[in-house]
C-alpha cells in the first residue's frame, strides 16, 4: 500500500494505493477521477508543471514569466530549468509564445505566461 | 468627476467585481489601481494552480489575471493605474492622486472595496535577534525573483508554512538558492497540501512543524538562524534549539486584509477577519458600500475570490439602480461556534438574498472524521461528515432562500464542528 | 590639516558640527557607519527630558534641561517633528510617594516645573488609560517628543550646508600626537588636525583610553522597544514613566512625534558594544511592565521590535571636557540618556571650548535653516495638488503604510548628506517604516536608488557595510 496526496486540486485528497510489485491495484480516497489517474501516473511516471523566468530585453519588465506547457517528467525538471539559464527573449513577448520548443528533450514547450511590451 | 460604481483595486477582486457590474446594467464604472498594470498580486504568482473552478484548466497567476483584464477591457470599462486612494469618507467621496492628475476627488453611488491584502512582518512576531539584511516577507520575495529577476539570497530558512512560503521554497530551488527547512509554528501547516507535496517534497524540503525562530544572528546580512520546538502553548522548548546557517529568512506567517481605507470611513471591522462585516449582498455597515477577495476575509484561492467580487459587483450594480429591496425588519444573524472562527456574511436579510447563499469561514484546528453542523435556532438541519478540516483551507455552507422562507421568526443560524 | 576633527557622526557629533560651523573654522566629521545616525543615536526613546532626573548640580542635569529649553525653537529652525506632549512619573502605591517626592525636589533644584497631582480623578482626565492603581503622578510639562533620526540627520545636514566635511565608512583606529595637534589613523587613511572631539558613543572609552592614562569605562546598556502602528500613539496623551530605579528611567509607554506609541526600554548591561539583537525575555519583560502602568495597551498592534544600546559612563555623568593628559583631545562622553535632550547644548558646549582655544571668529554665512523633507501626506489638499502639479514625483506613492511619496525619496538622496542606503532612506522619510515594515516598498525603493545614486542592484545595502539586500540574478549559479 502506498500513501499519496493528489495534487490536480486545492482539495488535495488523500490516496491509498494497493500495490503489489509492479502492479498497481485500487485507489481509494479520491474525491474524483483524477485522483486515479494522479496515482497511477505518480507511481509509473511522475509529472509536474514547470514554472519559471528567462530574461528580456527591450521590454517594459527585465524578466518573463514561463511555463511548460504541458506536464513533464519530474526527473527532468533541473534539466528544464537549466536550459532556461542562457534564455534572453527580445520584446513584445505575448502569453503563449514559445520561448523554448522541445525543452530538455521532453516534447514540452517552455511558453510565456505574460504579457512583456 | 462622478461614477456609478467606483472599485479600489484592480487585482482578482476589483476586476471580476467590475466585469459583473457591467454585466448588470452599470455604465459608469471606474477602476483605481495603484500599481502600474491591473492583475495585482496575480502577476507575481507565477506558478500555476489558479483557475481550475473559474476556467476549468490550470493557469498561472498572470494568465488568469490576463483572462480578467481582457474580459475588462472588452467591455470598455475604464481604469486608472498608478493611483492611490488617500480617502474615502462616509459620503462616498474618494480622494485619490496619481502623478498626471494630482490630487481629485471622485463621487461614487457604490463603492466596491477591493484592496486585498498584506503580509505580516516580523516585526508582528516579535522574534528576536538582530535585524540584519536577508529577512524578506515571502511575497517580496516572490516580487523580486519573479518580476524583476533578482535572486535575495542563496541558502534559505522560511517560516510559515503558508501557501506563499511553500510556493518560494520551490522558487528559490529552482533559481538555484538551497532552501534548508521550512518551520511552522503550529503543529499542522497553513498551506493547502498539494503545496507541501509539489513544493517540499519532491525537493527533500523538510517541514518542521511546531517549530519556530527563536534567534536571529548577524549584524549586517543574515547568518543563521535557531529554530526551536515549540510546546502546546506554542511556547519554545529549552534544549530543542538548531542552529542553520543561512544568508535569508524568508516569512510567509499570515495575511492581513488590508483595511486602513475601510477604518477610516467608519466601516466596522471584524476582530477575527480583520476585514468588513457584510450583510449577504456582501455590503459593509455603510449603506452602497461594498467588500469583496481578501479585503473581506484571506483566500485560499483566487477563483472563491473571483466569484465573490461578481457577487458584490451584482449587488453594487442593484444599489444603484435602486433595485434593492428595501431592507426587512427581521435579519438573521450567523455565527461560528465550536472551531468555526467566524462567517462570512455576518447577516441574512432573507428577502433580499439570492436563491442560495454560500456562507464561508475557516476552522481553528485541524478536525478529522468531525461533522459540521448547520443550526437554525437550536435546531440542527444539517450535519455533515466532513474526513478532514484545517485551519489553511477555507470552508463553505450553503443556506437556500426556501429553507429561510419557511422559518420567518428564525433568528439566527449556527455553524459549527460536532465530533463523530 | 584641519581645525577641528569630530569623531561620530551620532546625535552628539552632529550637535558639535553644526555649532562649530556657526564659526570660522575647518570641521570634519569621521564616522566609522555609511551614514549619520548609525548606532546610538538611532534606536532610542526619542524622548526630550525635562531634567527632573538628573543628579542635582551635575553636568548631566545642567545640559538637560538646557538641552530641552532649545528643543521647541531648534526643531522649528531645523524643520523637524518636536511636540512638547508632556509627562508622568507614575506611583502606583502609597509606599512609593516619598520616591515620587524626591523625584519632584530634584525637579524643583534642576529648575523644572514640576508638579505632583494626587487627584485621581484629574489623572484620569488627563490620561484615561493610566492603570487603575496608580495613587499619583509627577506630572512634567516641560517633556516632549522629537524625531531622533531627523534632529540629528538636520543637524549634521545642516553643519554640511554651513561647510562641515562628513567622511563615513572611516573608522578611527589609532592616534598619534603631533607637534600642533594630531595624526588620527583611520582604516580610510591618516587626518591630520589641530583638535579632535571624542564623539564616538558606546566606543568613546576606547578612543579615551587610547590617548590617556586616566581610563574611563562605559558599558553598553541595551534597551529592547516594541514600537505599535501609527494611529495608537493616541492611546497616551504624554509620555508614561514608570518610577526610576537604579537602571535608569524604567519603562516608559509614550506616544512619538509621528503618532506611533513606543514601549521601552529595558535595560541589560552587556560587553558586546555591538550587541544590538533584542531577546525574548527581554521583549516579554517590556510587554509586562508596559502594562503595569497603562492598561489595555493594543500589543496587537505591534509592528516592530528593535534594541539600542545606551553609553553608560561608571559615574552615570557626561564628560565633556579636554582630556588632562591629552592636550587638543576633547572628550564627549557618557553621552546615555538625556543624551538626545542635552545634545544642542552639549554642542553648544563642546563648540564653546574650541572656541576659547582656536579664538574663533563667527562665519558670517552661517545659516541656521534647514528645510525638512517634505511630509506630502500631512499638507492640506491644494498645496498638495500644487505640490504634484510641480513636481509629478510627489503623485507616486512609493511607501503605501506611511504613504511616502517618490518626491520625498528623491529628496532623501539628493540633498546634502543624502541617502544612500534602505535604512537611510527610511530615517529620512520614514518609508518602510510602517506596518508592513518595507515588505511592499523596498524593492522600489532599492529600484530608485539604484537609478539616483547609480550603484548596482546588488551593491545597495540596508544600512551599508555587508547588508546587501540582492545577492544575484536568477539562476546565476546554476
């Protein structure tokens, strides 16, 4: 049995997995379907979201707030982070640009979540 | 100058409350900020999380506050950005100043309050110790590493587990600062859990709950800090001190509506939220005024604080279309017992509420397997089994308009945690 | 080779200046801090003592009560905030009257106007929240409340109008006598002078005994405050005493000139002259005793706690004279508690005996006047739109609790002896000193700073030294 919270929502419910070996079996103490889904993924191939900045130049604040656009393997999460260090953007920067396509490899685009003019 | 409604504020609250008042019918609506762009402090929450009940994905701070601004900017409603308001007086004139008009006075029919609020400092704790460089609120952090990327230090202390402080730990890690402990005063944490799970855990960032700072070294930057465990009366336990080297503490210990404005006006102010009292149309003690996100009482989440701003939005845009009906004789009041800190609203007027009404209020501890219980009088209509209730996460009961209408002598309504 | 050098740009330093510029002479200041107003003299009750409390027929008592007869005429030429609030010494039983009443003779031989009211209800009228058991007051017209930063940042600015050199981050490490004077050996090269004022606060014993064989001792006697949000100052009309004790004045519950209430200080003795952190027990003791006096105090309204530390000479007296065995070494020393009070007469003073010695002639430019920074919140409407009208920098708050304007930052910076750190802008202008305590304004203020004085982001400090407040960019060292 393995003990998680789910992380898709402030509720953060509390998830009791059964795992045998490799095989995951029932969660329990999920409020609803994601809870589910949360375990599983937690347990084989865990994901997070990505926040960050990268610098601009030109524009009217010195950094951009970006994000990946998708989840990504949280076992590449410094990966992602260290190929944002050398990042300048010039501005405008509008939200969704793609200021890193295909970060460290994962399929994931680094996006900007602000607007920089 | 004179408008129907005028909003103080332009973050979360102040947008989604200027959006609904438009959408009611109101034309003349003026916004006052005082930063320099609307969005307020979403544009420094960077991280995502926010918007799952409003928009049903998970955006960050920025794009949420972008989604508002456009749907603002849409409707045409005007804005003043860089601008203060200095008072606003029962009379509902606000005098406010920015650099290009100086200082003028605005009348409004309705005022919607909406300024948010601010973090307790150190000096509220009294910790003592030196008062060096390196001691930064976790939301001036969060400024300085987000908006201006300017890291304020390198090996990190925060305490106060609240959703700020779990947010920055994961900042500071990630701009390349070692954060060293989270500590809490109280034995559970202030944040919401996914915070601690996704901020802390996944970095081997350990939470020391019932812990706090009892020293503070170095004469100009910081240097360490001593933690020591605390006993029930949160007082520290002799003998229990660890000493952590460290350039930077970083203080995420409680929010405080910020109601300097409010006070001034004579709205009354409760001692538990620190914010208005309000009625169910979200109205304060002065007839047209209104109060709405963390100036009413702190949130959790951004999309309560969005769907509560259109709530006083819609009722500002009633007062001053004169569609209020007029106030009954008979309101109920509500009330917390029992671990239920407090209600928000305060009072009922059963004519002049909606169909349902969402009554908000936070617990005093951690509850587990308890039942909340909603009273009518002495009588107990509701009772619910709740699996956990913390201190950190905001709760709600609804209260149907045909539940009150059968009761008509019913005076007053009372939450609050029975064990199993 | 100057005439006159000051050792300490502190309260008692900057007094010396400014009465010193009123003559010809070449002045220069060394203070060891970035900035004036850097230890002692910053972290004090801001209180003007009327004298009752001083030692009958001591130098002390003399230099009080002068020191508080100046206040009211020095704080409008020097356009800083004085409010002559008046004071009780509270007795809160029958024994202690008989101490109450030696406190009102010495008030009496000091030349103060004193009085005892034993009228509980005319107490009461006059501060309604005074404690329930307290039998009778000294009650002293005569106290008042001024700004420490600004009386001694006024002064010095106004002793660098009037030509006085200031050199800060110069501390003095040595002295070598010289055929007409001295050769005073700082960390920021040698100074050659005919004169030298020991100015130097907890460290003026140092200094002492470095040139004479007459030791002198002064302990570092740190006093813990808690200092509550503007608006509570109200909850006091006069500054609240308790009865003195053997360590000083005691705690006092007092209202200060910008509306603050202040509780403080206690009193340990330490070695560290530099031992400024305050401790727990040292800020539950205040908490406690505050309470004893005045009742309902709104602690939850404390926005910070601090400590100072008082230059406690062994004799508890000033000594302000040139050293026997030290010729053109004049000490200024001892300077605790009233020292703020004493400060322009003991300038007066100390200016009075280098004027017998070097025969000075008055400086006919002399002026007097400083203009204060503006407080853009406390004018009235029109002068404040006249204000913004001129000068937009005034429209753009900066510092949201004490609603501090960019104009009064800029003005902090610019003007003589200017800002250039956090702190010093917060002396200046009081922005972040509010509830929030700069949590909101410091990164803009930093930002202004960084454009004003042209040092880099993670150059500028919070009161010079190594408090730097940014350490880096994100991601730098990954």
């Amino acid at each position: 049995m393995v003990e998680l919270i789910c992380i898709n929502c402030p509720i953060g419910c509390n998830l009791t997995v059964e795992v045998e070996g490799e095989v995951i079996g029932a969660v329990t103490g999920n409020t609803c379907k994601r809870g589910e889904k949360y375990a599983h993924k937690e347990l084989t191939n865990p994901t997070r979201i990505v926040t960050s900045t990268v610098k601009v130049e030109n524009g009217n604040a010195p950094v951009v707030s970006v994000k990946t656009k998708n989840d990504i393997p949280k076992g590449k999460i410094f990966e992602c982070i260290e190929a944002l260090k050398n990042v300048v953007v010039k501005a405008p920067v509008n939200i969704g640009d793609v200021i890193v396509s295909n970060v460290a490899s994962t399929g994931v685009d680094i996006v900007a979540t602000t607007n920089v003019i | 100058m004179k408008y129907d409604v005028v909003i103080i504020g332009g973050g979360p609250a102040g947008l989604a409350a200027a959006v609904s008042a438009r959408d009611n019918g109101v034309e003349s609506i003026l916004i006052l900020e005082r930063d320099k762009e609307l969005g307020g402090i979403l544009n420094q929450c960077i991280h995502n999380g926010f918007g799952l009940h409003t928009f049903k994905e998970e955006l960050t701070g920025p794009e949420y506050a972008a989604r508002y601004i456009t749907e603002v900017q849409n409707r045409n409603i005007e804005y003043k950005l860089h601008t203060m308001v200095i008072e606003i007086n029962k009379d509902k004139v606000i005098t406010a100043m920015n650099q290009e008009e100086g200082l003028f006075q605005i009348e409004a029919k309705a005022i919607i309050l909406a300024m948010g609020c601010r973090e307790r400092s150190r000096g509220a704790l009294n910790i003592p110790g030196y008062r060096p460089a390196g001691i930064f609120s976790a939301g001036t952090a969060q400024r300085l590493v987000n908006m201006e990327g300017y890291l304020p230090g390198r090996e990190v202390v925060i305490l106060g587990s609240g959703d700020i402080g779990l947010i920055m730990a994961r900042r500071m890690t990630f701009e390349g600062a070692k954060v060293k402990v989270v500590a809490e005063l109280m034995p559970y944490s202030g944040g919401l859990k996914r915070n601690i799970v996704q901020c802390l855990d996944d970095f081997g960032i350990p939470l020391k709950l019932s812990h706090t700072v009892v020293n503070i070294k170095g004469k100009e930057r910081l240097e360490s800090i001593t933690l020591a465990q605390v006993d029930e009366n949160l007082k520290p336990i002799p003998g229990t001190e660890e000493e952590y080297t460290c350039d930077t503490l970083l203080l995420s210990v409680g929010l405080i509506p910020e109601n300097e404005l409010s006070e001034n006006m004579g709205i009354e102010i409760s001692r538990v939220t620190s914010g208005p009292i309000v009625n169910e149309s979200l109205e304060t003690n002065i007839e047209g005024v209104f109060a709405c996100g963390n100036v009413l009482h702190v949130h959790d989440l951004v999309d309560f604080v969005s769907g509560e701003a259109a709530t006083a939005g819609k009722n500002a845009a009633m007062y001053v279309q004169g569609k209020h009906i007029d106030k009954s004789e008979n309101t109920i009041s509500l009330q917390g017992e029992n671990g239920v800190r407090y209600t928000v609203p305060v009072n009922i007027d059963p004519k002049r509420m909606e169909d349902s009404q969402i009554i908000r209020f936070r617990v005093g501890q951690v509850y587990t397997d308890s039942f909340l219980s909603v009273y009518f009088d002495d009588e107990r209509i509701s009772n619910k089994k709740k699996r956990v209730m913390a201190p950190g996460e905001m709760e709600e009961v609804v209260i149907t308009k045909a539940q009150l209408m059968d009761r008509p002598n019913l005076k007053r309504i009372t939450i609050k945690i029975e064990e199993a | 080779m100057v005439d006159v050098i000051i050792i300490g740009a502190g309260v008692s330093g900057s007094a010396c200046a400014r009465e010193l510029s009123r003559y010809n002479v070449n002045v220069c200041v060394l203070e060891k801090g970035e900035d004036v107003c850097y230890a002692t003299s910053k972290a004090n009750s801001g209180i003007a003592h009327a004298g009752y409390d001083a030692k009958v027929g001591s130098l002390m008592a003399k230099l009080n009560v002068e020191g508080n007869k100046m206040m009211p005429e020095l704080s409008k030429e020097l356009d800083i905030p004085f409010i002559q609030n008046g004071s009780f010494v509270v007795c809160n039983n029958q024994e202690d009257l008989d101490t109450l009443k030696t406190l009102y003779d010495k008030g009496v031989a000091n030349g103060v106007d004193v009085e005892i009211i034993t009228d509980r209800n005319r107490i009461v009228e006059m501060e309604p929240n005074i404690a329930d058991n307290v039998v009778a007051v000294l009650y002293a017209p005569a106290t008042g409340v001024v700004c420490p930063f600004t009386l001694n940042i006024a002064m010095a600015e106004n002793a660098a109008m009037n030509g006085v050199d200031f050199k800060f981050n110069t501390e003095v490490v040595g002295f070598e006598k010289t055929d007409n004077g001295w050769k005073v050996l700082t960390n920021n090269g040698e100074f050659e002078t005919k004169y030298i004022v020991n100015a130097a606060g907890v460290y003026a014993d140092v200094l002492h005994n470095m040139v004479s064989e007459n030791k002198i001792h002064i302990t570092a006697r740190r006093g813990d405050y808690c200092l509550l949000d503007k608006g509570t100052g109200k909850h006091v009309n006069r500054t609240i005493f308790a009865l003195p004790s053997k360590f000083g004045k005691g705690i006092l519950v007092t209202p200060t000139a910008h509306g603050n209430l202040l509780l403080g200080p206690t009193a340990v003795d330490i070695e560290d002259k530099e031992a400024t952190a305050t401790t727990s027990e040292g800020l539950n003791e205040l908490i406690a005793k505050a309470g004893l006096n005045v009742k309902d105090i709104p602690l939850r309204k404390v926005i910070t706690s601090f400590a100072g530390l008082r230059a406690h000479e062994d004799n508890h007296e000033f000594i302000i004279k040139e050293v026997e065995d030290a010729k053109g070494f004049i000490d200024c020393a001892g300077i605790e508690s009233p020292g703020l009070t004493s400060s322009p007469a003991i300038g007066k003073m100390v200016a009075g005996i280098l004027k017998e010695k070097l025969g000075l002639e008055p400086n006919p430019n002399f002026n007097g006047k400083r203009e204060g920074i503006i407080a853009s919140n406390e004018l009235d409407f029109n002068s404040r739109q006249e204000l913004i009208k001129n000068k937009p920098a005034y429209g753009n708050i900066v510092c949201r609790c004490e609603m501090i304007s960019e104009g009064e930052i800029l003005d902090a910076i610019h003007r003589p002896l200017g800002a250039k750190s956090l702190d010093g802008v917060k002396r200046r202008t009081r922005a972040g000193m509010g509830r929030c305590q700069s949590g909101f304004c410091s990164p803009r203020t930093i930002d202004l700073i960084n454009k004003e004085c042209k040092i880099a982001m993670d150059e500028i400090t919070k009161s010079g030294g190594k408090s730097q407040i940014i350490v880096g960019t994100n991601k730098d060292s990954l």
